[in-house]
C-alpha cells in the first residue's frame, strides 16, 4: 500500500499580454496561467500526478487556494484505492457536503476538483505505463460507465444507454487505434486570429497555417462589426476558398446582437460562430442558432458541467460541443459529457485555447475516437502554438493533425525549470517585471 504524502500548488503565469497572444473581445490582455499541482507518494516508484486549472492571470491565487482547500481530502489516502475506483474518487471530492455550497459543481472549487482529478489520472496512467487515451480507450465499457455521475442526467442518459454507445462502438477499437496511430487526429488553428494582431500578421499567420496543412482557422471576432467585417475578409483572401473560417465571439454579445452581427460574416462562408453570448444562456443559444442557421452554433470551454451541457443538447443550442480539460471536474465528468454527446449525434471540437490544454485535452478526443463515438468526421482538436516548450510531454502537431503522445500520463506536466522560472511574483520572469 502506498499513500498520498503531498499536494504541492504552484502559481503559474506566463507574461503573453506583452504581444497579446491570446486577446479577445472579452480578454484583451490574457497572461496564460496555471493553478498548478503536484500529487506525491510514498510509492518508491518516482510517479507523480500533475494538474492544473488554467487562467489568464489575475485570480490565478483564487484558484491555486481553492486546490489547496483540497488537501485534506487526499493526503494520507491509500493510493490504490483511489486509483482503483476512480468513480468513487470523484464523488469523493464532488459530493462533500460543505464544499457543494461553493458551487453546487461549478466555478472556482469545481476546477479545482477537476485538476485533482486529473491530476490522479495522470498518476494512474504513469503506474500504468501508458498515455491517458490509451489507458481510457482499454477499459471495458462497464467500467467506463461506472466513472460517470449519472446524477442529474437520466432524464436525457442513463447508464443503459451509455453502457450501450460504448459496447456498439467496442469491436472496431483496435481498427480505430491503428488508424490513429497512422493518420492523427485533425487539428485547426486559432494561432492566425487573436484579436491583437494587425492585419498584415493575420494575413501572415493565416497563409502559414494552409501550408502546415491546417483545413481550418478560425477568428476572434466581437469588438467592432467594422474590424471584424475587414479582418475576416482579409483571412478569406489569405486562405482562400476552400479552407474553412471560424469565428469567436469569446461571449461579447447579447441575442439579438450576435444574430445581427452574423448576418454582416455569413458571406464569407463561415465554418461556426463560437460562444456568442453568455455560456449560461441556453436558450439564448438555442435562439442564436435559429437565428444564424445554417452557420453552427459552438460552445463550451466556459459551460460549468455536465448538467448544463445537457440541457443545451436538448434544447439544440448548440451543434459543436467544444470540452475543455479544464473546465469542468476533470476527466471523469468530460467523459459523461461526451456521452451526451454521441447520445445526441453532436459532434465534439474542444476547446484548447490557452497553456496546457492542447497537451491534456488531446486525450479526450482520441478516447473518444477509438472508444466512444468511433469517428473523426467533421472533428477537430483546436492547436494555439504557444507555450509547449514547457511541458514535459508537448503536443506534435504536424500536417494539420494532432499525432497521438506515447508518453505515459495525461500530457499535464511541466518542466520543473517552468515551475521555478514563471512563478508568481518570486520568479524571475515576474521580478524582472516589478
């Protein structure tokens, strides 16, 4: 028997607003963040988990207190028992009664739970000797279904059903590995259009994109119809015609206005409109979409849980559902979220837009792929290049795809030289700055 002998927290922040990567109409000078953990044991065997919850800075100590508000709850733990029923893991953590009161399951705590979570799945996939996907992709559909919390959804998924999605799409996972192993998975790029950046390096960015083989890029769209009208037309003449154009609103708008605001883009043959309102107005997106029809709604790197994107499955609010690692409580409750998703025959591009989550989200797609929903079509992982040259394990994106990571561990982990280095305040990057 082994135990959880330390949670570590580190505040991680990197200084990206001094060339605006990553600016939006919402978030116009983002310094990409973790709330970052490190889980340790007395196992001997020189495995550690590693989590995280990103954020774009201010209130990343919000979030790494929240982590630490967790402590109680693992260490001293029996780490096989932990690992062994990750299902009651995470009801472990979700279900404390006092801890409910700051959500229930959602905000600040709830991420925090989510990168605990995680951050056990990569331990449990380091023991194993195996990446998360794969780890994921090889358990039985039983023990898949006994991961999810089914509380809140049966009236949309029950366990039945969901024992019933992974046992039709069982036969042809080895098929589907090797097909992945060959192929990738598809990629599209936001790397083009971050609201920041001039014309002439969205031009740039964008022909760069079609010759490293990405089919689609997409836009940050939201703050002045004028711009956005000109900077679309611009990446369309950069690109052309056949590669697809998406566009992020990053929630700037109300109902109304994002039906308005669409109808002056549509000519432009848009690939999605992305967050246009507020991630808890269902039926505001819901409105949107019929709205904007036939241009898809996309949403989720801001939707708290698994109850609330079920409710937009069933109110058609939304036609690409995009996860985020970490959002919501970790992979346990992504995994319920793409049940929903195959239940309703939507299909999933996540969100990966920020440090970290190219390298973690990764996972769930190709999980997904050889064990849920059984296909890449009309899927893509979304790639930012920023910020890989910190993780131990970095994404490979090449010829417009995601390549599957060997390594074992759910891709969360960052080089202990990051760690000291981005510290905030005490690292020197950050003291440099004061």
């Amino acid at each position: 028997m082994s135990i959880i002998t330390a949670l570590d927290t580190f505040d991680i922040r990197f200084p990206t607003s001094l060339e605006l990567d990553g600016s939006d109409a919402m978030n116009p000078d983002p310094d990409y963040s973790a709330a970052y953990l490190i889980l340790r044991t007395d196992a001997g065997d020189g495995h550690e988990g590693h989590g995280f919850v990103f954020t774009i800075g201010r209130g990343n100590e919000v979030e790494q207190a929240a982590i630490d508000a967790l402590k109680d709850h693992v260490l001293g733990r029996d780490v096989e028992k932990l690992l062994g029923d990750m299902g009651a893991t995470w009801k472990l953590l979700t279900h404390d009664s006092q801890l409910r009161w700051l959500g229930p399951e959602k905000g600040v705590m709830h991420m925090a739970i989510g990168a605990v979570i995680n951050a056990l799945w990569d331990l449990k996939a380091k023991r194993a000797g195996l990446p998360l996907w794969e780890l994921l992709a090889g358990m039985s559909p039983e023990d898949l279904v006994a991961l999810v919390d089914f509380r809140y959804l049966t009236d949309a998924l029950t366990p039945a059903e969901a024992l019933g999605i992974l046992r039709a799409a069982e036969p042809g996972r080895e098929a589907r590995r090797s097909r992945l192993l060959a192929e990738g998975y598809p990629a599209y790029t936001t790397t083009p259009g971050w609201l920041g950046y001039s014309d002439g390096k969205l031009s740039r960015l964008a022909k760069e994109a079609v010759a490293d083989g990405f089919t689609q890029i997409k836009l940050k769209v939201g703050a002045s119809l004028e711009d956005d009208v000109r900077r679309v037309r611009v990446a369309r003449e950069a690109v052309g015609p056949e590669i697809r154009i998406a566009v992020d609103a990053n929630q700037r708008w109300d109902v109304q206005e994002a039906i308005d605001w669409m109808a002056h883009l549509a000519a432009y043959d848009i690939a999605w409109i992305e967050e246009p309102t507020s991630p808890d107005d269902i039926l505001g997106h819901a409105a949107i979409a019929r709205g904007v029809a036939p241009i898809p709604v996309a949403t989720g790197e801001h939707v708290q849980n698994r109850v609330v994107f079920k409710q937009m499955l069933q109110a058609g609010a939304l036609s690409v559902l995009q996860i985020d690692a970490a959002r919501v409580a970790g992979v346990n409750e992504n995994i319920a979220i793409l049940l929903l998703a195959a239940k309703f025959g939507v299909r999933v591009c996540p969100h990966a837009g920020g440090v970290g989550l190219c390298e973690a989200v990764q996972h769930l797609s190709m999980f997904d792929y050889v064990a849920v929903s059984g296909t890449k079509e009309e899927r893509m992982i979304e790639f930012v290049d920023h910020l890989h040259e910190h993780f131990v394990d970095p994404v490979d994106v090449h010829a417009g795809s995601y390549w599957p990571p060997a390594k074992p561990g759910a891709g969360n982990e960052m080089l202990r030289e990051t760690l000291a280095e981005y510290s905030f305040p005490d690292g020197p990057v950050w003291k440099d700055k004061h």
